[in-house]
C-alpha cells in the first residue's frame, strides 16, 4: 500500500546541486509532494559582487540549461521544465512559493556563512505564510557534528578524523537516490514560467573562454570527466603531484556546483580501492579531505576571519606600499621563481591551478614573501573556478601553518626545488611561460642562475623578458622563522 503524500504541492530549489541523478533533495521531494515544481535562482546578492566576465556564472548557466533538459525528459510527457528567475533569492523563493501555493520548499543543505543567513531568512519568511522548509544533506558525506571525536567534540586534526570518517561510514551513507520512480510528481511549469534559461547577457555577463577551455559542463559534463579519470585512477598516487601529467580528476568545479553526486565518487573510490586500487585510495583521501574542512567550517566559523590557531594572530605581516608592490607582483606572475609565475598564469588564463601549485604558490606569498595568507584567499576566491569557501579556507591556512592539521611552521616550501622535482623537464613552465621555453631543462627553474651565453642563446633578458627574483629564498626563509619564532615564543 502506496503512503498518500505529505504535500499535495512542493518546490525543489536546486542550488549546488544542479544534477539529477542522485538528488537528494529533489528525490526527497518527490517522495513528499503530490507534485513538484523546480525552480533555480540566479540571486543577486550572490552575482552583484563579481566581476562582469565570470567562468562560474557561465558554468551554471550552462549547466542550468542541461538540467533543464534532463528534467523535461524525467518527467511525464516531457513537460516539466526549469523555472529560472533572476532575483533575490531571499525575496523570490517566498514570493514563489505563494503564487504557486506550494506548502513546502526542498532545498540541499548549504554550510557557508552568507548562505545560512539567507536560509534563515527564507525559513522565516516561508514560515510566516504556513509553508515548511525542508533541507537534507547532499554535498557531503558527513556534515557538521556527525564525525566526532570519543568526548564529543569536532576534530581539529585530520587524520583521526579519517579514520573515524571511514569506520562509520556505511552502504547507506554513499545510497543512490533513484528519482526515474517517482517522476510522475513532477509537474509542468505554469505558462508565465515558461521561459528559457536567461542568457549571460540577460543576467548582465559577458562571456568568457569556458569553451575554448574546453571545459565540460553539466551532469553530463561531470560524468564525461569521471569516465575519463576513471582510466587512469589507479595511478592518481603517482601522477597527482606533477601539473604537466594529466592526474587529476579536474571535478572540482562540478563538485562545486553539484553536477557530480559525491557519494558516486565516494562509492566508486572504495570500490577500486577494495579492488586493491592504490591510486583510489589516494583520491578517496581526497574526498575525505573535502568533508573534513566543511566540519571545520561548521564547527570553527572564526575560520572564516581568523586563524584556526588564535596565537597566530599575532604575526606581523609585511604591510604597506611595498607589501602592496610584492602582491601585485604575486597576482600577475612577475615573481622571478618560473613554477610559482607559471601557476599564476594558469589560474589567470583558466580558472584552474594545480592543487600541488596551489601550495607552492600560497607557501611563497605568505612564507617567502611574508604576506597575510587572507590576501591570497581573497584572490584564489575571484579566480577560481572551483572555489569552495571550506576548502579554500583550509589549503590557506595549511600554507601559513595556522590551520588545523598545519604544518609545522619552519617546513617552507623551496620554489626552485619543488620546480625541479614536480615539473622536471620544465613542460609545465614552458607551455605558460613561453618566454623562457628555449632555456635548458636546468636553467628554466632559477633563470637567474643561468650562464649569461644561455641566457642570450634562449633570448631572456632578465628585467626585461622575464623579471629577476623578488626575493632570495633563503633569506625570505629566515625572516619567516624569525617572525613565527616570536609568536610561537609569545604562546608558550
């Protein structure tokens, strides 16, 4: 015997879940409701603030137009389609919830500050006007206080935390939510709603080189590059680290936006890694990662403003017109040190960095030019495509060793050698810095060390074709020891 539903009408609100496949808040809605609308918001307070040419706002557009169209091959004669609106989101949602007299809103859970105050917003609002708001968890495995330490506090350290992730974790916890069932809920959008997914210039964007970059959008977008990693996940261990080998899954901006379910990629993972898959294994730490600086996020909001450790607040940083001077340099990749200039290019270029690049880049804003890591937050938050509040946060703070699971503060990564190591043959270096392309496989990562002959062999000129070195790694070094040293002095 069928159970009647709870609701005769409900709305799914997609946000960071722009798939359907494996939706849990529209499979839980569709369990609820008699019928079920679908609605996404392009929320001002959200897109006001960035730049006018926007990889991300491109993405969700056309990611919206794919989810569009999978929801009207979901539903019942293929009428139910997207509403797409341009607006508040705190003001609409309500105000849409009205007109089509729905009695409960279905939303994913979001865990970033700006985010939970609009929630909180639209609860009250809905609340006020007898219609429910029901959030569930999707983005993550495990969310806020469900992994916790044996006294029932958050983990501030990773591995323990991993280890506790993975001993709770169970067959339902990674369940596919299967909507194809419950379908005929869906219901066709009212005729005043039956627009297309508004254009970027529609929503007063330009357009970007997302498909010159040919980067896949989408559900189907996200599972084309999951199939594709999927070839070489066994070696992910090995390959992860060099950013001129294809290693990487580059999900990033498709976990970002909810176009790849995470307990497919989790589920995945464990199977290879059961299969004696080191590479899986690997990445599946990789995924435990994302979750663990989401927890952080919901358990330490200060993280947002402040260091994780509060004596590191007490650091001294450069500060001034010639701390402004080395920033700028830093953004647009006039450092003197090749990897570090070539991973600036890349995420100027693309939106994209290397996750091993982003260590080295963030280790030598902060450790070599002893610059506060929130400059570089800040910048990595504009520019990437897969910028994520929790994990963003988190790699800044491990850079500056003031995060949770830190380094220690006197392990600072040696640009020139990390060049040597991780891009060897100089291809990364070459294919962003074309300038320095005819330079041996020696001399491209300290030009500056390099014979004057090869030099003019090569056709650098350095200060004119390629800068000398901002600072001296080893003297940078130094002051970085010292300027920790007195706050580590200070807190004991």
């Amino acid at each position: 015997m069928n159970t009647p539903p709870t609701y005769d009408i409900g709305l799914i609100w997609f946000r960071r879940d722009l798939r359907v496949y494996d939706n849990a808040a529209l499979h839980l809605a569709l369990t609820q409701c008699a019928k079920v609308y679908c609605v996404f918001i392009f929320d001002k307070a959200i897109l006001e603030p960035l730049p006018r040419a926007d990889r991300r706002v491109e993405f969700i557009r056309e990611s919206l137009v794919a989810l569009d169209n999978a929801l009207r091959q979901l539903s019942p004669q293929n009428k139910a389609g997207l509403i797409v609106r341009h607006a508040m989101a705190s003001d609409e949602i309500p105000a849409l919830a009205a007109t089509l007299k729905v009695q409960a809103v279905f939303a994913a859970r979001d865990y970033e500050p700006q985010a939970i105050t609009r929630d909180t917003l639209v609860q009250q609002k809905l609340s006020l006007a007898h219609c429910a708001f029901i959030t569930c968890k999707d983005q993550v495995i495990f969310e806020g206080r469900e992994v916790l330490t044996q006294s029932g506090t958050p983990y501030g350290v990773f591995t323990p935390y991993k280890n506790n992730w993975l001993a709770r974790l169970t067959p339902q916890d990674v369940k596919h939510n299967d909507s194809a069932p419950l379908a005929q809920h869906l219901h066709g959008c009212p005729p005043e709603y039956q627009k297309p997914v508004p254009s970027l210039s529609d929503l007063g964007f330009e357009s970007t080189n997302l498909s010159n970059l040919k980067i896949p959008t989408g559900e189907q977008g996200g599972q084309a590059l999951l199939k594709a990693f999927f070839e070489h996940m066994d070696s992910y261990h090995t390959t992860r680290d060099f950013p001129a080998i294809k290693g990487p899954s580059y999900l990033g901006i498709h976990l970002r936006f909810g176009t790849v379910s995470i307990r497919q990629l989790v589920q995945l993972a464990l199977q290879r890694q059961t299969a004696g898959s080191t590479g899986a294994g690997t990445w599946l730490n990789e995924l435990v990662w994302r979750d663990f600086y989401f927890a952080i996020l919901a358990n330490f909001p200060h993280v947002t403003l402040q260091p994780f450790k509060p004596e590191y607040a007490a650091i001294q940083w450069e500060s001034g017109s010639q701390a402004q001077a080395l920033f700028h340099a830093w953004c647009t990749g006039q450092t003197g040190y090749p990897l570090v200039d070539a991973a600036m290019a890349q995420i100027n270029q693309t939106g994209y960095m290397h996750n091993r690049l982003r260590m080295v880049a963030g280790s030598f804003l902060v450790k070599d030019l002893g610059l506060d890591w929130r400059w570089g937050e800040r910048y990595f938050a504009e520019k990437l495509n897969d910028f994520d509040l929790s994990a963003n946060n988190g790699g800044w703070q491990w850079v500056a060793s003031s995060g949770c699971d830190a380094q220690p503060y006197f392990r600072i990564f040696n640009p020139v050698s990390q060049s040597e190591k991780f891009d060897p043959q100089g291809k990364f270096i070459r294919r962003y810095l074309p300038q320095l392309a005819k330079l041996s496989n020696t001399a491209i990562h300290a030009p500056w060390l390099a014979k004057p002959l090869e030099l003019q062999a090569a056709s650098v000129t350095l200060g004119v074709d390629y800068p000398q070195p901002l600072v001296q790694h080893n003297e940078a070094r130094a002051q970085t020891l010292a300027r920790y040293a007195v706050v580590k002095k200070k807190a004991v």
